[in-house]
C-alpha cells in the first residue's frame, strides 16, 4: 500500500499507542499506519461498527461510520490503547 497522499486522514499506532484523536467527514478513507513490531486493532467500542486488524509494520485502511459522533475504539490484543474517532 503506498504511503497516504497529503490530507489524508492518518490514524498512526506507535510504541503501543494511537496518535491523537481524529475529525474525518462521514464515510471518509483513514489510512492507519501500524509502526510497532506488533499487530494491533482499531475496533470500534460500538459492537460490530468497525474492527480493523493491522500487522507489525504494516498498513490498512478504514471507512469511517456514515452517521456524525464521537466513536471510541481500542485494540483488541492491547485493551488500554484506546482513542477516539470524530465524524462530522
């Protein structure tokens, strides 16, 4: 995948962290750039909205919910990595 283009929504995960929370507009592409050794997640607290697996070193993408909110997530192998997501 290649490295997101200027003004893409980038959500980065690095020394078992998120970057800071994010504002995207309904149904926008996020990039998420996983710099740990580690795979994580970004899975939505709101059952079944969004669960994104990402490997060591890598990158995947995630369409951001349609509906305007405030949606926490946190990874599911690392619960206390959590951030939080804003549509609108």
């Amino acid at each position: 995948m290649p490295p997101p283009g200027p003004g893409t929504p980038v959500i980065t995960i690095s020394g078992m962290g998120y970057s800071a929370p994010i504002t995207v507009a309904p149904g926008a592409q996020i990039t998420i750039v996983n710099d740990d050794e580690v795979a994580h997640t970004v899975t939505s607290r709101t059952k079944g909205l969004f669960d994104v697996h990402v490997g060591g070193k890598q990158r995947a993408l995630l369409t951001a919910p349609s509906d305007p909110g405030e949606y926490g997530f946190d990874c599911t192998y690392h619960p206390a990595m959590v951030s939080s997501l804003t549509v609108k």
